[in-house]
C-alpha cells in the first residue's frame, strides 16, 4: 500500500487502489514478453485519446543493426522550416513502443505544433546496451539531415522522452554535442529521466513499493538492460554535461526516479547551462502516458510541455 505520510492527489490515489485491486504481478514476476503486453493493456485503458494528426506515418531509418522503425506525426500538411521534435519512448529499456506512446505523441506535436518523429529502439534483454543508444543516435542523425521522406527542412533538433526515454534523450544529447550532426540540438526536455546512480537516492526508496513503478522492477531493467555505469552513454551524470544545450526537465513527486531528475537538473543549473526545473507533487511515474485514469496529468503535462515550447521560441 502506498504510504500515506506523502501528498497523493485524490484521481491518483484511485488509480493507485485500482491497480492494487486487480493484483497485477510486476514486470520482474512476468519477463519482458508479457510486460510488454501489460504496457499495452494498460495503456489502452488509462491512456487519453489521440488528437487528429494532418500526418501520421510509419517510416524507417538506417540503423546500426537493420532500420529502426520510426512514427511521424505533423498537425500540418506543410510547414516552412524548423525544428523538428525527436520522442525516445519510456519502459526501463525493455517495454515500451511507438503504440504505447502514440497519444502522447500526437499531444506533443499538437501543443508545439511541431512536427514528431517517435524512434522505435531496440529493446533489451534481446538487444542490451549500447542497442539503444546506438540506434537512438542513428535516428537523431537522420532526422537533423532533413531526410526526403520527412519533406520538411529540419533545423534543429528537439530531444524528448520519459524515463528511459529520458536517459536516452541525455546520452543522445551528450554524443551530439561531442560530434554534431547536420543540425544542433536546440533543446533537450526529459521527462522524469534516469540520469544518475538511482541506488543513493531517497526517493527510491520512499517509493520502491506502491506507486506504480517498483524499486523491484527498477533493478529488474537495470539488470536487463545491461551495459557499465561508469560509462556516459549508460549513465549520462559521470560524462561532461559542460556544453549541454538548453535544457527543460521533469520530475513527479511520488516517483522512484525523482531524485535522479533534480540532480541531473541542479548540476546542470550548477554548469551554467539554460535549465527549466519542473516536480510535480502527489502524482506518479508513468503519467504523461495515464491522461484518462489520472485526469490532473494533463495539466503537468501541458506545463511542461509550455515551458518546452517557449524554450524553443528562445533558441529556434
């Protein structure tokens, strides 16, 4: 049960009771296979609908190991050019994909109105690290080239995902800023990421147990997803952030993950880089993607989502 010594919104603390009563096993119970389909599951219950979309389109990009498959999204038909938003998708590096995420998606390029490229990774434990970065850098690269099948002249980059997407977005920031592609990373907005050793944090503690994201199941990823923590692509605080573009991040107040979130954001602050800081208090990991079953997110979401876009307008 959740402790109740900590402020839970009331749509929250519903959501939370709900999915206690259905006794879901964990994803470190199921494996990755079924995991995957409870992500699904749960998505296609809790998850907001997705707004109309002038494109929305299955494409691919050359990748390391084959084509990574990627989802465009444009709330217009043709736009003059700009920055083109990139969205790294969440779920501990094992679960997730473009379906999971696909409203989120249309909300971001709706709200930015801005055109979306969501990157279908390859997941652990079938393909461990670096796969995913490996593949979230390829696909960064082809997006800033102003690919044909885009029909859109990139100008700059815009970095965004949760949790993992998070960790991702930073380390694929981090590389771009080493050997820039066709077009700079204009902004990097990560939503509630992993960015540092999560095992000294208090919040992973305060929160290993009923709050949707399990400290058991943080160890279980962290296990899948495999890799060296003294390595900045694995763990992107041991790198040089020195150079680090403006940044927006993102935590929730009841996550495991939150502390991670605030260091990365406070050493960047301490860095001198641009920083917007954003904790939502009484709402969990995951709510970016449960608008339905916890109605209050929408609103985080669209503040992040402000502060994203007026950091765009200052550096488009």
């Amino acid at each position: 049960m959740a402790d109740t010594e900590h402020y839970v919104r009331e749509d929250v603390r519903g959501f939370l009771d709900m999915l206690e009563a259905m006794g879901t096993k964990g994803v470190e119970e199921v494996g990755a296979v079924e995991g995957r389909e409870q992500m699904r599951t749960l998505g296609s219950v809790a998850e907001a609908e997705p707004r109309p979309m002038a494109i929305r389109r299955d494409l691919t990009c050359p990748g390391p190991a084959g084509d990574i498959p990627l989802r465009f999204y444009d709330p217009r038909d043709t736009r003059a050019a700009g920055p083109c938003v990139m969205f790294i998708h969440g779920g501990g590096f094992v679960i997730g994909d473009l379906e999971v995420y696909d409203a989120l998606c249309t909300e971001i390029a709706h709200h930015l109105d801005l055109p979306v490229v969501s990157v279908d990774y390859r997941l652990a434990p079938e393909h461990p690290f670096p796969a995913a970065p490996d593949d979230c850098e390829a696909a960064a690269r082809w997006i800033a080239s102003s690919p044909a099948e885009l029909d859109r002249e990139i100008t700059g980059l815009v970095i965004t995902g949760d949790s993992a997407g998070g960790n991702l977005t930073i380390v694929t920031t981090n590389q771009l800023v080493n050997e820039p592609a066709a077009v700079p990373v204009v902004v990097q907005a990560p939503i509630y990421p992993v960015a540092s050793d999560l095992s000294r944090h208090s919040s992973l503690a305060m929160f290993a147990e009923g709050f949707l994201l399990t400290g058991a199941a943080m160890a279980w990823f962290t296990s899948q997803y495999g890799g060296d923590a003294s390595d900045p692509r694995h763990t992107p605080m041991v790198g040089d952030c020195s150079d680090t573009p403006p940044t927006v991040v993102c935590t929730a107040g009841l996550d495991p993950l939150r502390d991670s979130g605030r260091e990365y954001a406070a050493h960047l602050v301490q860095l001198g880089t641009e920083t917007v800081y954003l904790e939502f208090p009484g709402i969990i990991h995951g709510f970016t993607t449960l608008r339905k079953a916890i109605p209050s997110g929408q609103k985080d979401l669209e503040a992040f989502l402000d502060a994203v876009k007026l950091m765009v307008e200052r550096h488009r």
